[in-house]
C-alpha cells in the first residue's frame, strides 16, 4: 500500500491531479475491458489520462521504478482481456491523445494520435475523397491506438485488408522510455526489418503507440448492399466461392446464420427474413457506371446457387438499415442470457462449410445457443453464445465446447484470431496453433523489447 500511495503522488506530481484516477470504483471501471468475463480479480493502481509523449516516457519511469505494469487502453471494447489489469499496475487512457495531425491528399496518408476514433479517421479522410477502410464493427467508439495493437480487421477485409496493410510508420515509447519508429511515411519500404508487422497486432506488449502514419486509398465512387438468403448453410458457403469465381471483388461477403438472423430481428427489428437458414451481406463498391453490372453478375450467381430470397439496398437509409442489422448481432445475442461471449476463429475459404457446421455440431453437443456471423469471404467465423455465467454447469460445457471448437479450428488449418487477437482470454490455448519454437521466439522478442515485463504482461502466450 505504501508503493502504491507513493505511485498515485508521482504520478500526481507528473501529471495534474484531474488526470490520475485512484478511488476504488474508478479502478473498479477500468478492470475490464468488453469481453464478458466471469470475475474481476485484479485492479489498477491507477488509470491515468495522457495528453502528450514526454508524459508517457514519464509515465514509463515511473513503472520501471515501481516495477509496476503499464496497460494501454483505447475505448476498452476489444474482447479477448486485452486490456484486463492481472496484476494492477498503471492503466494509460489515450482519450486525450485524439487528435489527427495531418491528412495529407498528396501523400495519401493521415497521421494521428492513438486515440483516435477509427470511424472519425474515416469520415475526414472522406471530405479530401480518400478511404481508411479498416472497419472493426465497432468503429463509432473504436481508436486507432487499440485496432493498431489487436490488427483488427472488419467486413472489408475481403476487398481491402485489416489494419496491418495500412501501417506505414509508427512512434512508439519503448519500455524503457526511448522513442522508436518503425517504418517511414513512404508508401513502400525494404530498409531493414518490418517492425510495423511486428508492432501490429502486438496487443500493447511490446512498445506504446503515440503517433500512426496510415496509407489511404481513393474513396470508391459508389457503394450498395446485398443481402441474399439460403435454405441451407452449405448453399450459402457455395455461393461465396462462387461469387469469387466471376472474378467480381465485393468489398464484404459476411454471413449470418438463422440464429443470428432471428435474434437481430426480435431486438432489432429490420425486416430480415427469420425464416432463412442463413444470409450473405455483400457490399460491392467503384464506379456509380459499374453498380449495376456487379450487381447483375452477383445477383444471376446467388440465383444459380439456390438463394431463396434477396434484398438491396436503394438509398442510403436502406444501406445503413441493412449494415446496422448485422453490426448488432452481439449487442441483440447479448440480450438472450446474462452473459455472452464472441469468437474469432478463422480457416482457409475452402473448409470454412466445416468448420461452420464443426461449430454448430459441438454446441448441440453441449447443450448451447449459437449464434453465428462472420466475414466470411475472408473465412472468419465469429460465433457468438449466450451463457449465464453462475451456472456452473453451463460454463463447464461452455469451456469445453471452446476448446473443441480451436482443436477444429487447426484440423481445419486454421488460426485462433483473426482480428480479435489472443489476449489474456485464448493465451492458454495458443499453442494448439503456435509450433514451440515460433512461441520461444516470440517470447525471447518480448524480452528483447520489454526486459522488465512491465507492457501489458501476460497477455497472448
Ligand atoms: C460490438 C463489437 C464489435 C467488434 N467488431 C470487430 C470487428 O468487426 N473486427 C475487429 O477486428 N474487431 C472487432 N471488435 C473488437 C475490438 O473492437 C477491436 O479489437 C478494437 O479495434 C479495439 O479498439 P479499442 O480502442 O477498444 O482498444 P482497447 O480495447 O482499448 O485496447 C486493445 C489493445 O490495444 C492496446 N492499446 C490500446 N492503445 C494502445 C496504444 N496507444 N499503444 C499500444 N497498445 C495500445 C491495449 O493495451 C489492448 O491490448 C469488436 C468489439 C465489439 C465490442
């Protein structure tokens, strides 16, 4: 307790007073992060607010003095544990930090603070006529700092990749306290080794992201939305290899299976069809001249692949109705129980019908509700399940389920995250698809960067 009081008056002394949060239920808040634990064990010491680097190099002595942790945190809605305090330490709150520094048209690049809120960085980057498209489902509340650190991807992934193909450089406060930078605002670059690979997807472990240089992309000229229905599971995963084999590039192809759709539709009512097995949701983007070509070759493709029903949008009031229905599929799930829980497991395209119907095979196996989306052109499945955690009973089941889903997830050869991240959630099961020696080097690189282990210990192995 003594450690800990004269921490609170350094950091006091470091910051002002307004920006170090030490009462109890200030620390009670910022234990967790949005995924749905069963407890809170640990608290922070403190949580503190950062309006500059030479504070965060400050806030980085004073945790090697009091060899205390330093957890990074964005708006808290990743769901792995990420940002979960498992050994108190000193949480770094960026929302002060939420400025964008430049947008530059000629460079077509921005360069901006972590805080930042993805959906922000998109929408001004749209007034010069360029595109973010990184897309966390969540990207109203969303900051570049936390999708830098969790490589979050999103529904464009398909078309236009996740968060890691639009780093192109990084400031970053070392655990020691140094500035490093890991790339350059150049759009392409083979001098040394690829730190922003390294640093992305690094879930805050590895250095503190103060500043991020992103590529943007021309805004595409148009965008519409599709959503084709299917009387079977299998039907629909047809049609996503089928619609790739026109050579057409939707920006999205994500899935919603009947569960999903009916649950959406009770909390959310957006005339989805509750009768249909599963969705597809398909954006196709580019020229306002191209919209209807696309949409006649994609349409004629979902016909011919047995789609019993399919909706579009005309007006953006009809493209939002459709995108803000699947967007709420966790927040409708999380209605049905006390509790709820989403993953993000992901297989090559070609096993993705097994892996589907693994899924939803080992739920009725053990007794739970599925609800499943995912983006499924790029092969991600998130399923999503409603528990009530204080039924033992249920959670045994629930944890064994979880296992089997991962040990299918590699038969499948697939990966345990991709764009969630690992966290402190799935770290136990990381090596059913991590071989030991890429873990030993990965554990030798976090010592290389971090010798204290005082960034976000703990945390992915
Ligand atoms: C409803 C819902 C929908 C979602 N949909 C998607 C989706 O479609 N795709 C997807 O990929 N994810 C999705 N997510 C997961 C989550 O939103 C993403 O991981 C998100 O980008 C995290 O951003 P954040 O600001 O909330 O980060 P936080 O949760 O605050 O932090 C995440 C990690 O980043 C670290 N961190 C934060 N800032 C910094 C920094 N400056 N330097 C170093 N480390 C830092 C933290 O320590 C932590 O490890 C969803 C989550 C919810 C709740």
């Amino acid at each position: 307790m003594l450690i800990n009081n004269n921490l609170i008056k350094d950091l006091q002394k470091t910051l002002s007073a307004e920006n170090v949060l030490s009462t109890m239920e200030e620390r009670y808040a910022y234990a967790q992060d949005a995924t749905n634990s069963r407890q809170i064990k640990n608290l922070p010491d403190a949580v503190v607010f950062v309006e500059n680097t030479e504070q965060v190099q400050k806030i980085v002595k004073l945790a090697n003095k009091y060899k205390t942790p330093i957890i990074c945190r964005g708006a808290g809605t990743n769901v792995v544990g990420s940002c979960r305090t498992v050994h108190g330490g000193i949480v770094l709150n960026f929302s002060k930090m939420n400025k964008i520094l430049e947008l530059s048209r000629e460079n077509m690049t921005a360069t901006v603070q972590p805080g930042v809120i993805v959906g922000d960085l998109q929408k001004e980057a749209e007034k010069i006529g360029l595109f973010y498209p990184p897309d966390p489902s969540n990207l109203k509340v969303s900051t570049i700092g936390g999708s830098i650190a969790q490589a979050s991807g999103g529904a464009k992934t398909f078309k236009y990749g996740t968060t890691k193909d639009y780093i192109l450089d990084l400031k970053v406060v070392t655990a020691t306290g140094e500035i490093l930078r890991t790339g350059s605002s150049t759009i392409k670059n083979a001098t040394g080794y690829n730190l922003n690979s390294l640093f992305v997807g690094s879930e805050g472990t590895l250095g503190i992201v103060v500043e991020a240089t992103m590529k943007l992309i021309p805004q595409p000229e148009s965008k519409k939305v599709l959503m084709a229905y299917f009387d079977t599971v299998e039907d629909s995963v047809h049609a996503v290899n089928s619609i790739i084999e026109q050579r057409i590039y939707p920006a999205t192809i994500d899935f919603m299976d009947k569960n999903a759709i009916q649950t959406v539709e009770k909390f959310y009512p957006a005339g989805l069809l509750c009768d249909k097995e599963a969705a597809l949701v398909i954006e196709i983007d580019g020229f306002e001249t191209t919209m209807n070509y696309q949409q006649n070759i994609i349409v004629s493709v979902l016909e011919n692949c047995k789609a019993s029903a399919i909706q579009y949008s005309t007006n953006e009031e009809e493209y939002e109705r459709i995108w803000t229905a699947r967007r709420s599929s966790m927040g409708a799930c999380a209605k049905m129980k006390p509790n709820v829980t989403t993953d993000d497991v992901i297989v090559p395209r070609k096993n993705l019908a097994a892996l589907v119907k693994g899924i939803n095979d080992i739920c009725k196996k053990y007794d739970l509700t599925v609800c499943m989306v995912g983006h499924v052109g790029d092969g991600s499945v998130h399923p999503q399940i409603p528990i009530d955690y204080r039924d033992e009973e249920e959670y045994r089941r629930f944890k064994l389920a979880k296992s089997e889903i991962y040990d299918l997830t590699a038969k499948l050869d697939g990966i345990l995250s991709g764009e969630h991240g690992i966290g402190a959630e799935k770290r136990e099961y990381i090596h059913k698809v991590i071989n030991g020696v890429a873990l030993d080097y990965m554990r030798q690189i976090k010592k290389t960067f971090d010798p204290n282990n005082i960034l976000n210990p703990y945390k992915i192995f």
